[in-house]
C-alpha cells in the first residue's frame, strides 16, 4: 500500500513537471485534465480498497504507458490530431476500464 502510494505520488509529479508551460498550452488541457482524472479515480480505488491489488498494478501500468506514450508524441512537433484522437481514444478504454474494475464487487481482500 505505502509502496503503491509513493509510485503514485511520483507518477504525479512527473505529468506536473511534463506538462507544457506555453501560452499554447489550451488545447492540451482536455488530455491533461483527464490524466489527472484518471491518477485520482486509480489513487482513490488503491486508497478505498474497491481495487484490488493486482487490478490496481494493471490499472497504473496502463496509465504510466499512456503518459510516456503521451511524452513521445509531445517531443516531436507536439500533438497532430491523429495522435490527439489517438490518446483520447486510448483515455476513453483505460476511463472504462477503471471503472469496471472499481465497481466489479471485488475489494483489496478479493472478497465478492
């Protein structure tokens, strides 16, 4: 648990420091309001216990593989709409995803 929550204040700090200071920064507040979204809905199951353990490292996985895929597409040029759309897409399924797995009647102790 305390291991978790330190990954997850790290990961934090990363999309703080990762997100762009520019006066352009407008159009990338959607994808960075919903990381943080995301990181808190993740955060507050770990903290809650409606995640399990095993489903909250898959949860986390798939979001830190979205920010750095996020970064990559940010270092060239920043974002064309096709890898907006593509981000926003992958957003929506990992969004989904959380949810189901906070409400599918399991709880850190794996009980139903």
């Amino acid at each position: 648990m305390k291991r978790t929550s330190i990954l997850l204040a790290s990961l934090a700090a990363a999309i703080t420091v990762a997100t762009p200071m520019a006066a352009n920064a407008a159009p990338y507040q959607s994808i960075n309001s919903r990381q943080d979204n995301l990181y808190q809905r993740i955060h507050q199951g770990v903290l809650n216990g409606s995640l399990t353990r095993q489903e909250a490292k898959k949860l986390q996985a798939n979001y830190r593989q979205l920010v750095r895929l996020e970064a990559n597409y940010r270092s060239s040029n920043g974002l064309s709409l096709r890898e907006r759309n593509d981000l926003q897409r992958r957003y929506d399924r990992l969004s989904k995803a959380v949810r189901l797995q906070r409400h599918d009647n399991q709880d850190r102790y794996n009980r139903r």
